[in-house]
C-alpha cells in the first residue's frame, strides 16, 4: 500500500480516514501462526470502529482477523470468540492479560503480536 | 480476572515488584504483574534457584543442551550460558542436536541452532539419523507411511542425543522440557495406566543410573514464561511444526492443559505436584535394566526399542516393533515378543520437540 504513496493518494487516503474514522493498526504472527496466513508475518490493516465510535475492542478486532486474515485451520488460533489457550497476545508489547484481554480497547496505530507457543519445542 | 483488568488502560498498571515500570506480564505462577527488566530477573533468578537447590551441575562438568532450535531449547541455552557466567558454575556447555533427516523442517530448525551457536559462543555437535541408523525419516516415512511413524521419530532421537553425548564425552544432557510438558506428560501416564512412567517423569534428573543422566531445568518454568522471555528478549528461534503426523492423543491432554491453565494458571504447577507425590506400590513391577545385546545400548528387553525397529526397517517389516500391548486403543500388539513377554510402551512427544 505504501508504495502508492504519491501526494495526491495520500491527501486521498488521509480525507476518506477522517471520514470514515478508519483506524490502522500492524499485526504481527508469530511461533508459527503466520502459517495458517500463507507465511505472512505482518500484517497492516485499516479497520472501522463500529457505529462512529472512536475506538475499538480486541474482541471486534479478533473476529475481523478470523474472518480476513485467517486463511486456513482456524481452530488453530480460535477458540470460542477468543483465542485458543496457548496464544498470547500483546497489546504494544504488552500482555493482554493486563489490559482486560477480549475488552481491551485498541487506538490508532496500535501494534498487536500474536504469538503462539503450541508449536515446536 | 477479565473483570477487574478491564477497568484500567494497559498505560497505568505499574510492576508490582520495582513499583516504576510499566507492567508488561502477568505472571501465570504468582499472577504478578510486572515489568520486563523483573520479569527477566525472577524468570532468570528462579531458574538458578532450581539449578541449585535440586544440585544439577558439579563445578567443571560438561554439559550438553539438547538442541531442536525451537523455543524451549533456545531459551534454555541462552540463560544457562547466562546463569553460568554469572554465577560461576564453572561448566563446559554444548549445543547437541539430531537431525532427522527431514526436508524442509530439520533443515531450517538446524540452521537456526547453527546461528545459536554463534550468537551464544557454544560449539555445536549434529548427529543424524543417517549416520547412526543408515535411515533418514523421509527414507522412513516414505516406507512405512504417515502413520506411527513418530515412534521412530521418538525412539531413534532419544538415543541419537545419548549417542551424542557420548560423542561429546559430556557428563550431563539438559532438556527444554518445561511445566507445561511435564504436566502434560504426568496427565498421559495416568491416562494410559503408565504408573512406573508416571513417577518417573516427574523427576528433575533422569537416567542417573545410566550413561549419561539427563536433566530439566525448566520443570516448574511456564511456557508462557519461556515465549515472552524469547519475545521481548528476541531470541532467535523456529517454529514450524514437523510435517509428519503428531500425536493425537498426546494433542488433547495438551489442550486439556492450556484449558486449565486459562482457568487457574497454578494448574499446571499442581498436576506436577500429583505427579511427584505418586508412589508406586510395591506390586508394580519396575522393569529390569540391561543393555542391547546388540547394539549395547542400555535396554530393558534383549534388543533396545532402535535395534528392533531397524530390524524391521532393514527386513522391509517397518510394522515390526510398532505398537503397544497397554494404553489408550487396545490394539493387538504385532510386537515381537521379546525376553520376558511384554512389549513396553513407546510413545514420543510431537516431532521437533525432545523426548523425555
Ligand atoms: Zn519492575
Ligand atoms: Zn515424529
Ligand atoms: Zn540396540
């Protein structure tokens, strides 16, 4: 996406963002779950927070992982409406644990690293 | 535990050791939150403690670490290396790996050890199934199918690291087998009736009776705790799972015990617990040590679990050897019978991890 970075774009990109209040965030797969993704370790995504608020939660931005990135095997990073016991999560290299997991709530920009630890040993 | 966390941005929570620092864990043993500078330190602090209490190293041994290039090994081998300069232990540590012999997983996994081995400064000793069976898993896999083969997997890499060690003329082998593993395992024994495995797995240190005694550093580290400290310290590890098939059975006790621990992280320390306050009752008849008659290898029956299978590899028999007379699904065993009649149990944790 970056790459089309001309002056004109991004005067573009920035309008329809404050517009639509879409917010980007980078995520990161680790310990082998960027394998369920076709090996792409990162991804950076624009999200819109549900009916024009100002931020999101985790548990809205899982469901949108589960939905558009996870391509296949997804039992191996879900469980329920969470992820499945094994993964952890950090929230600006935070743990999730802290922050009220599926409740926290996420801003612009924020980097969120998955990582599982049910593979290898 | 969800509820009381919601309330506050990840922004506010202090360490509740240093009182300074942002909080960045919780930790799943003592529900601590704390800071990554702590963290490093009880992470690091802890496993000395284990090392010292439970006497794993002598002054000037050599010890070699089991290897695979994944989490465990690799954490293990950074803070050991770490612990023993720090507090004088005075050993002498080796990387020890086996390559399997499989395109595409042990390939990259070894090259990762091979980074270890520069990046930690320890000299790295590979030996292959090829060289000591004349067989590669590929080469096994493609003979005898998806299916069982991880007992050769499991058989042939605890005696290739044996092997290894000896090569190494080390008096000690140590594993990344951490908590989380050992309660996994304690679970599966009682699951399949395994009383004289059960309390033996529990132990620190195995094998004392042995050639080379092997010991588990990490038998009370979580494995939360081992991939944050590989995270935020950025160590290099691999993880990819092997291609040939896992262990279904071993698979469910293992969610079985993320389940719990999600739950009630202590879990995992008590089923530990259980498992070392099992006794076994004099009626259980612990298996009598030998050695090969073929190969020397230490070996309850006449030939070791290796010989056997490579006798059925090498005969175009792969069947032979595969299978068990107790555990989960009762299937007739197609084992030969062997000296006293029984044939033991083989089972092997998922492929790119150690066995016990
Ligand atoms: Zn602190
Ligand atoms: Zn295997
Ligand atoms: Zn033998």
């Amino acid at each position: 996406m970056t790459s089309f970075r001309l002056v004109g774009v991004i005067s573009i990109v920035t309008l329809i963002r404050s517009f639509k209040m879409l917010m980007f965030f980078c995520l990161f797969l680790r310990g082998g779950l960027e394998l369920l993704c076709d090996s792409v370790k990162i991804h950076n995504v624009d999200l819109e927070p549900e009916n024009g608020e100002k931020q999101l939660t985790m548990k809205h931005l899982l469901s949108w992982v589960r939905t558009n990135l996870i391509k296949e095997r997804p039992e191996m990073f879900m469980k329920g409406d969470s992820v499945r016991p094994g993964v952890l999560v950090l929230v600006n290299d935070c743990d999730w644990e802290l922050s009220g997991q599926l409740d926290t709530t996420l801003e612009d920009k924020d980097v969120v690293v998955f990582i599982s630890t049910l593979h290898g040993g | 535990m969800e509820g009381e966390a919601a309330a506050a941005k990840p922004k506010g929570r202090l360490c509740v050791i240093c009182n300074q620092k942002r909080a960045a864990l919780k930790r799943p043993k003592t529900l601590e939150q704390i800071c990554r500078e702590c963290f490093y330190a009880v992470f690091e602090e802890e496993i000395h403690r284990v090392i010292v209490d439970n006497q794993l190293f002598k002054p000037s041994e050599r010890v070699a670490i089991g290897a695979s290039g994944g989490k465990d090994s690799t954490v293990l081998a950074y803070v050991l290396s770490e612990l023993n300069r720090r507090h004088n232990y005075g050993l002498d540590l080796f990387l020890l790996s086996v390559d399997e012999g499989i395109t595409g997983y042990r390939d990259d996994s070894l090259e990762t050890v091979k980074r270890n081995e520069i990046q930690y400064g320890l000299p790295l000793k590979v030996v292959s199934y090829k060289e000591l069976y004349g067989w590669t898993m590929d080469e096994i896999v493609k003979l005898i199918g998806m299916k069982n083969n991880c007992t050769f997997c499991g058989v042939f890499r605890r005696q290739a690291l044996d092997r290894g060690a000896a090569l190494l003329k080390v008096d000690k082998l140590v594993t990344g087998h951490n908590a989380d593993d050992i309660a996994e395992t304690v679970l599966l024994n009682i699951l399949r009736g395994d009383i004289a495995r059960l309390s033996r797995c529990t132990s620190i240190t195995t094998g004392e009776d042995g050639p080379i005694p092997r010991c588990k550093p990490f038998k009370y580290t979580y494995e939360k705790e081992i991939v944050m400290y590989a995270y935020f310290k950025k160590l290099d590890y691999f993880s990819t799972e092997c291609i040939y098939s896992p262990n279904a059975y071993r698979g469910f006790a293992r969610e079985f015990i993320k389940d719990l621990e999600r739950i009630r992280p202590r879990a995992i320390l008590d089923i530990i617990k259980s498992g070392e306050d099992f006794r076994i009752s004099t009626s259980t008849k612990m298996p009598e040590q030998g050695n090969c008659e073929r190969c020397g290898y230490i070996s309850s029956q006449k030939w070791c679990k290796a010989c056997v299978l490579l006798e059925g590899l090498n005969r175009g028999l792969p069947k032979l050897g595969i299978g068990r007379t107790r555990g989960a699904n009762h299937e007739t065993s197609k084992s030969i019978k062997q000296r006293n009649g029984t044939t033991d149990s083989i089972q092997s944790k998922q492929c790119g991890s150690l066995d016990f």
